[in-house]
C-alpha cells in the first residue's frame, strides 16, 4: 500500500509538470485558433525555437539561466511577429488545407534548418546548481527542477489569467473571440491585437519549450513528434478558451505519465483512444463554447 | 480551370487525357532500368489519387490517410508472409478490403465532426494504428519492418522478375483501374454532389442532399483505393516498413497532390512523378536540404500557386490563348 501510494504521488507529481508545460506551449495555439480560426500545425516549431534559445545561450554563451528563459520567450516572439506579418496574416480565412498546407510546409523548413545548425542529437539541459538536487515536502522527496517547473508555471499561468479576465487588452481578446465582426465595428483593431496575441502566444510557447527542454526532449523532429499532443490539449480543452486547455493538459499529462508507468507496453495508445472518445462525446471539446 | 464534374462536363475522354498512358508504355519500353522507381511513381499515384478524391472533389481535409495505405500494406504482406497466402491478387482482394472496411467504420465516426475536430481525429486514428504495427510485433515485425514476404506468379503466370517489369505492368494496370473507377465517379451526378458539399454543404442539405452519407461513402471508396495502393506497395517491396502509417508519409503524400494540382485527377499523376524522380536525384545527396526544400515549396505553393503545376500549366495557356 505504502509503495504503491509513494508511486502515486509521484505519477501525479511528475503528470503534473508534464501538464503545466504542455499548457503553458498549447495555451498560444487555443488562443490563435480561436481568435482567428488559424489551423496552427507548427505551433511546435515556436517550443522547440525556445528550447534551443535556452540550451545553446547556456552551453555556448554562459547566459545564466534566468535570463536564458528570458531570452527565449522574447526571441521567439519577436520571431513570430515576423512570421505573422510575412505568411500567416495572408491566410486568414483562406480555408483549413491553405493553412495546413503552410504550417506543414513550415514544420518541414524547421526541421531541416534545426538538423543543419544542431545535428540530429538531443540537447543537453544545463540547470544551475540551485535547481539540481532534490527538496523535501510533507516527508518525501522530490526533485527541485520539477517543483520550480511546476511553481513558475502556476505563477504565468495566474499571470495570464488576471491578464486576460482584468486587463482592457484581455477584454478586447475576449470581444474578438466572441464575435469578430461586432468587436470590428466597436473599434477593436483586431489585426494588431491579432499580431500581438499571436506574438504572446508563441513567446509562451517558446517559453514552455525551454522549461520543459529537460521533459520533452529538444531534438529536430521535436515539432513532428509532439504536434499530437499539442492539438489534442486545443482539441479536447476547446478553442478559444483558457481553463479548457488547462484542465486538458494537466488530464492529459497526468494520464500520461500513468500510463508510461503503470502499463508501459500500451504506450500512448490509451492516451489516443481516450482523445477519440471524447472528442466523439464532445466535438467541441471538454469546454468548448460552439457546438 | 479546376472542373465541377457532373452535368457541366463533357464526360468524353479527351485525347491528352491518353498522354500519361502513353508515357507510362513508353516508359516500359524507354527506360528498363528504372522500372522499380516507375512502380513506385505508379503506386503514389494511386495513393495520391484517393487522396484527391476526398480531398479535392469532397473537401475532407485528412491528415490521417496513410492509416489506409498502411493497413491496406499490412494485411497483404501479413497474409504472404504470416498466412501463407502467396497469390497476389487475393491478397490485394484482401488489402481493399481491409481498407473499405477499416474506411467505413471510421468514416462514419469521423465524417460527423468538421474543422480542427477532424482533422485531429484522423491523425489520432492514425497514430493509433502506428503505435499498434509499433507493438504487436508478432505480426507486423514492429520496427524492424515486415521481411519475409512471399508472392506467387500473378494468375500463376507472371513472375515478380529482378528487373521489374511485371510489377510495373501489374502497377499500371491497378493504376489505370483505379484511375477509371474515379473519374467515372467525379463525372457522375454522385460527383456533382460532392463538389456541392465541398463548395457550400449548408446549401446542400437545403436541397436535400444527404451529405452525411454521400462523404461516407466516398470516403469508403477511397480508402479502399488506398488500401489496394498499401497492397501494391508490399508485393514489389516485398517488405513493409513502420513509416508507411508515419505523419511524414502522409505529410509527403499531401505535397505530392498540392504540387500536381489538388481537385484534378491529373494533379495525382504529376505531383508523384516529380516528386519521386526529384526524390531519386536530389535526396540522397543532400538530405537536409531536401526538407528543407520540400517545405519551402510547400510555402511557395500555398502562397503563389494554389493550383500546383497544373494550375500554373492552365494559367500559362490561358495567358497563350488571350494574346492580342
């Protein structure tokens, strides 16, 4: 009972700073599709820009590590502002197989142009000593990097919630999602609040890619191998909203992690079926506002 | 122009409708040694047709159609190399099976949802049935791939020969086959019906049209094609490998028809046929950069040429034609 509890605890622990990464990369995605109804695929690209931001200023350049974090939500950013004015702001509204069709062909780029500048090998995450080790809570031991993971996350996460629900930029985010046109004709400019959101969006991801670099491995095929996941958090949490995606991500890491523990030799596969399900139950997802 | 099909066209084959034909024979005659890559083009031809059809014509946009050409690719090298079902023709018989059957079932799922849901959809479905060839490696060899693949003579007659000839005849043949069975569909009132639902399918359901069920069952067709197209692509590899159900082979897939020409039937022949020789050159050299290039096209085309080489192949002509 005992070992058992003591494996429990540390699923959930583990399942959870999986969950808090997942959400704080995915939260971007909800948001551009649903203010925008942009089919994002390489969403995943802007996580694995941010992981190599943070590995390689830390191992090539010394940069200490908060600051790296730092840098890679703002490089990425600033990145996908470029990418937004130069390809995406042509396609809205285009028809989903244009924008799949893009964001596939962005992916593809992305991928090679990451195999040319790091080689196929997964980067190495330096922590700084004060996150190595492991802290003691409630008599059990758990390891520092995860606790600050999970902590720093909650913290953005508030951070964005009492953007949105308090800020006149979160209203306005808040208008447009809800009726484009009606918040076009009171005055929103929703094309800069569009590059805005996108750009914060996609520094979030880049932000998340970097803290999660040590859970999801940074390696070229990175936005390949973890697109599923990435949609099926928007998917199951439902567009265009915040909690959705959150109580998703964390279901979905949470689940995760249990299954890789408990019945290793189904894999992800339960994880697969149980998105089919609901997405059947629900098309619009666990919280989604359209039918 | 990119045509509705139906009761607007002529459905008379017109005479460069004959050209890729011609080009296939005089390819089997021309070109010897590159009979293996040939059978190849001809199978992602095939592919790359029943993709149009949902794709082009209906206006499904899947992510998730290598789950068919997988299966489809399974269970004909499953049969020759567990079962001991060696006759080639039973064992395509099987894989079109396989592929109606496996389509049906979750087209009737799937086909209730649109947009991102679908989408979504279809890839889950297809990481599911990778993560189950990855697992059950008794049957499928898991990563190791699928050796062992026995074919007998087609109709006890034709030899699968070293150099290739037969598979590329029985390639052309499933090819041309294929290639009747769709146009006839796109040209029939059941066609017209299904640029309708891909143009506006609110206004069809207005009319009365039962949509629901017209997808459906062009989605069973198609994936029944792709299951056939699975089934070729065994019996001259003689071997299956994991990456025919991986998201890269249906990424490559879709580049093929966008870079044909999506919603045309002849954008299925082009698109793997430049695809796969430039493949054939390019890629081993330079492996890096063949991705890269394949993206950049991607992007390019997306954003300058929305009808792939035969769009640009129309506009050239039109601009021809309206010379002063």
């Amino acid at each position: 009972m005992e070992a058992f509890l003591s494996s429990a605890v540390s699923v959930a622990f583990h399942g959870i700073a999986f969950g808090m990464i997942l959400y704080v990369i995915s939260v971007g995605l909800s948001v551009t599709m649903g203010l925008m109804g942009f089919v994002n695929l390489a969403h995943g690209v802007f996580a694995m820009a941010g992981g190599y931001v943070l590995t390689s200023s830390i191992s090539r350049f010394g940069v200490p590590f908060p600051l790296a974090l730092a840098f890679a939500f703002i490089a990425v950013a600033a990145g996908s502002v470029i990418l937004e004015r130069l390809l995406y702001s042509r396609l809205y509204g285009a028809g989903d197989l244009a924008q799949v069709l893009l964001t596939i062909g962005l992916i593809f780029i992305a991928v090679a142009v990451a195999r040319m500048i790091f080689g196929t090998m997964q980067q190495p995450v330096i922590l700084p000593d004060y996150l190595k080790g492991q802290i003691l809570l409630l008599g059990r031991d758990f390891p520092a990097y995860r606790v600050f993971l999970i902590v720093f996350s909650a913290a953005m996460v508030a951070l964005l919630w009492l953007g949105v629900e308090r800020t006149l930029w979160g209203a306005m985010v808040r208008a447009a999602v809800d009726n484009r046109s009606m918040a076009q004709s009171v005055g929103i400019n929703t094309r800069r609040l569009f590059t805005l959101t996108f750009a914060l969006g996609s520094g979030l991801a880049g932000l998340g890619g970097a803290l999660g670099a040590e859970i999801i491995a940074i390696q070229p095929t990175y936005p390949f191998e973890n697109l599923v996941y990435f949609l099926i958090v928007v998917s199951v949490g439902g567009l265009g909203s915040l909690r959705g995606p959150f109580a998703a991500a964390l279901l979905i890491g949470i689940a995760d992690t249990a299954c890789k523990y408990w019945l290793p030799q189904y894999g992800v596969f339960l994880i697969y079926v149980a998105t089919i399900a609901v997405l059947l139950w629900r098309p619009a997802g666990l919280f989604g506002r359209r039918a | 122009m990119r045509h509705s099909g139906g009761y607007r066209a002529d459905p008379r084959i017109r005479w460069p409708e004959w050209l890729p034909w011609i080009a296939a024979l005089a390819g089997f005659f021309l070109l010897p040694e590159y009979l293996a890559l040939g059978a190849r083009i001809l199978i992602y031809m095939l592919f790359a047709l029943s993709l149009d059809l949902i794709l082009g014509y209906a206006g499904i946009v899947t992510l998730g159609h290598s789950a068919y050409f997988g299966l489809g690719a399974y269970v004909a090298g499953i049969l020759a190399a567990k079962a001991g079902v060696t006759d080639p023709l039973v064992q395509l018989g099987a894989a079109a099976a396989a592929g109606a059957a496996f389509g049906m079932l979750t087209g009737a799922i799937i086909l209730r949802t649109k947009g991102l849901t679908l989408l979504m959809l279809t890839l889950a479905i297809t990481s599911v049935c990778l993560e189950i060839a990855n697992k059950a490696t008794d049957l499928t060899g898991g990563a190791d791939g699928l050796a062992g693949v026995v074919i007998a003579p087609i109709l006890g007659l034709f030899r699968f020969d070293i150099f290739g000839k037969t598979a590329y005849v029985y390639c052309l043949v499933a090819l041309f086959i294929g290639w009747w069975l769709v146009r006839r569909m796109i040209y029939s009132p059941f066609g017209t019906s299904l640029t309708g639902v891909r143009e506006n399918a609110v206004r069809m359901h207005a009319i009365g049209a039962p949509v629901y069920w017209r997808l459906v069952l062009v989605y069973t067709f198609s994936a029944t094609i792709a299951g056939v197209a699975g089934g070729l692509l065994t019996q001259t590899n003689q071997f299956v490998g994991l990456n025919v159900l991986s998201f890269e082979s249906a990424g490559e897939l879709l580049v093929m028809l966008i870079l044909g020409g999506v919603g045309r039937i002849y954008g299925a022949f082009i698109g793997p046929c430049v695809y796969l020789i430039a493949q054939d050159l390019l890629a081993k050299q330079f492996p890096e950069y063949w991705y890269f290039g394949i993206g950049l096209l991607l992007v390019v085309v997306v954003m300058f040429a929305r009808g792939g080489l035969l769009g640009v192949a129309d506009r050239l002509v039109a601009r021809w034609r309206s010379r002063p």
